[in-house]
C-alpha cells in the first residue's frame, strides 16, 4: 500500500508539471466567446449584495447589474428563527464583515451565459442566479455556517465552495446545484484552484484570522492550515503540502503558514503564494516541493505596524499572472497600492495607488490587471506591459472578487431590475 500510495503521489506531482508543455497565450486567457455570448467581468460587491458587469477589456465600461440577493427576506426569517444561525449571522457581520454583511464573495457564470452562481457568506449557501429574470435557479446551503471562495472546472461544469466554519469543501453541478462530492480541509479553508487539466483541486486553508493573537509567537493558535490537493473525480485526498516545514526549511520560521490567494504559472510548475502578515509573495516549485523564492514588497510608511488593525490578518491580498507568465500582478491590500511585478527578476513596477484592494485578475485580452479597491468602490485596470494604470470604474459597496465570465450578447440586466 506504500509503495502504490508514494507512486500515486508522484504521478500528482508530474501531472501538475508536465500536463501543458506550453504556456498560454493571450487568446487562452480569452478565447473567443460562444455564438451569441458575450465575455465580461463579474464584480462582487459584497456588502452591498450586489454584481456589477463590466466589459472585459477595453473601457471596461458597466453593462448591468444583479441583485445577488433577491431571497433576502426568506433568508432573514431562517435566521432569526435559529439562535445559533442568528449568532454567526452577527458574528460574520462584525468580525470578517467589519460591521457589514456579507453578500457575494465569489461567483461565475455558466457555460451558456444564462445564469451566475455566487457564494454568499452571510447566508452560508451558494446560489444560481437566472441572468434574465434575476430569480433564484437552485440554492445549496453549505454545511456549517458561512461560504466562502469558490473555483469552477477548466470545462465550467462544477464549482467547489469552501465551507469555512466546517473545514469542508463541496463540489457543485454548476447546472443544477447538487453536490457531486465533497473532502475534508485545513482549519478555514479558502482559495481554491483547478488544476488546468481538471484533475486535482487545491485547496488553502488559511486558520483563524479573526483574533488578535497576530504576533509571530502566538503563529501556532491559529489552527491548523495547509493545503490539500485533491482527485477531482473521487474528491480523494492525494497530497497535503504543510507550508509550515517548507517556511522553516527556507529560513522563513517568524512567517505565518496561512496561505492566501495563490496563482500557479502556464506549466503549473511554479505556484505564487501569499501569507497573512507579509508585504510580498513566494515562489514554490512543485516538483521539487520547496519554497524557491521570496519577493518582499514595499510598506506604505502610513500602514500602522499593528498587525491587530490589519483586515483578518491580511497584509497582501490578491495575486494574478498575465498569460505570457512573465509578468505577476499584486494587490497590497493593507498598503493601498497594486504593482506589477517581473516574474524573471521579481522587479516591482510603478506602484499604483489603490484604496484597499481585495483582488487581483486578469482582462479578457490578457493585457490589463484588474484589481478590486473595496475601499473606493471600484475596480481599476493596470497595463501589465508599463505597470501603469489604465482607468478606473465605479461599481457598488466593497467590492472584492472579479472573475471573468459569460452573459448573452444583448444582456444588460435582469428584467426584473
């Protein structure tokens, strides 16, 4: 059984390096959108309960917007018709909410472009939106009580959701809203990412991020964080990387091991991590399993040094890559500016003043950054090629994560409003 086990493991970790042999172009980012479908970017507005759509590349000018939460009043009346359901209710609001609910953490859209699903935090379910009329398709309630960041499939027919208060993450028809499987996680599972061939999901579980043990020395409190890699077919466990060991092993024993938004390059051979607390990211090489590199980023001298004001532990958060996978883009959340960074020297950019921003993704075209500024309500678009911004658009009440996505080609709203 160990022998067959250490070779299941080893064919994971040559799959994830070997399956593209060459990196992506511009027009994998964005292919060509589906006959009578239009690409387009969703923002979240989380506290808001709402999504914008904007275009996905160009002016990135507004198209529409949908009420996340048309089911609000049912949904009240469950909770306050359950104590325990009501405490986390408030306990979400002001503790990851800062005093706000939390509405649209995450979403994508269908193949066909008639609906969106989004994770809703406040209400720990995830929910298919109908795209023209704005009512609920299907709801599935996640086990524990809030939801969190989800991933959809390289074919755009599963999503997986964490489950954050349960340590689980389920797996979702994007169709139809029933759970295809689901496995167990870290403490506070988070990010989660498909590898490109649809094989294994990563998941990163990021620990408790609410108290104010946020000293290096008080690191072990936080519960227990690493990532697991998954069979995407089984939901099996086949790998678990504890970053805590590989942070030692690279000199880094002060740093936390709560790994955050993380992008992996083309090949999938490198994958880019940030952690609570750091101004930076790092460099993991996937088949030798080290930590090969570390980028540490500027401070904003206004930033206070009190880690207990930074938001659930957060220093830097949001991290995407350009299709060539030359260039990295990050979001420094708690230091108000986004940057481009040169994946071959780390070399930062210009750095783009921002208000808290939340994320990072990619245009349609591959050409511009998007990041999220929750504390200005709207996203902004930085040129991967000069690092410098290209515009800035309006959109509602912190927004947070962007994702790319289809609606039909004439939409430009919910009919009923």
């Amino acid at each position: 059984m160990a022998a067959s086990r250490t070779r299941h493991l080893c064919s994971v970790a040559a799959a994830l390096v070997l399956t593209v042999a060459a990196p992506a172009t511009a027009a994998s980012a964005s292919s060509a959108a589906p006959a009578g479908l239009r690409e387009v970017l969703f923002v979240g507005n989380n506290w808001d309960g709402t999504a914008d759509v904007i275009r996905s590349s160009g002016d990135f000018a507004k198209i529409g917007r949908i009420n996340v939460i048309p089911d609000k009043d049912a949904r009240m009346a469950e909770i306050n018709a359950d104590p325990i359901k009501w405490i986390y209710f408030q306990a979400i609001r002001n503790s990851v909410g800062e005093g706000h609910d939390q509405f649209a953490d995450d979403m994508y859209s269908t193949p066909d472009g008639r609906s969106v699903v989004v994770s809703r935090p406040s209400f720990a379910d995830v929910v298919s939106l109908d795209l023209a009329t704005g009512k609920v398709n299907w709801r599935f309630p996640v086990s524990g009580y809030r939801a969190d960041h989800m991933a959809v499939s390289p074919d755009g027919t599963r999503v997986a959701v964490s489950a954050s208060t349960a340590n689980t993450v389920h797996v979702l028809d994007i169709d139809t809203g029933k759970q295809l499987g689901s496995f167990a996680t870290g403490d506070k599972p988070h990010e989660n990412i498909f590898t490109k061939d649809g094989k294994y999901i990563w998941n990163m579980s990021i620990g408790d991020v609410n108290t104010d043990l946020d000293s290096p020395g008080w690191d072990w409190s936080k519960g227990d964080r690493h990532i697991t890699v998954v069979d995407a077919t089984t939901y099996k466990q086949v790998k678990v990387i504890d970053m805590r060991q590989r942070l030692d092993a690279f000199g880094l024993k002060d740093f936390s091991d709560a790994v955050r938004p993380a992008v992996f390059s083309a090949d999938e051979s490198k994958l880019y991590f940030q952690v609570s607390f750091f101004n930076g990211f790092l460099e993991y090489d996937v088949a030798t399993d080290k930590i090969t590199r570390m980028k540490t980023l500027p401070k904003n001298p206004a930033t206070s040094e009190d880690r207990t004001t930074w938001v659930n532990d957060s220093r830097h958060h949001g991290i995407s890559m350009n299709p060539g996978s030359t260039k990295l883009c990050v979001a420094g959340t708690m230091d108000d500016y986004a940057t481009v960074v040169d994946r071959a020297s780390l070399q930062e950019g210009p750095l783009v003043t921002t208000s808290k921003p939340y994320w990072a993704t990619v245009s349609g075209d591959g050409k511009d950054c998007i990041v999220s500024e929750s504390g200005a309500d709207q996203v902004t678009a930085i040129d991967f090629a000069t690092g410098r911004k290209v515009t800035s658009v309006p959109v509602g009440d912190h927004p947070q994560r962007v994702r790319l996505g289809h609606v039909q080609a004439d939409w430009t709203g919910p009919s009923g409003g």
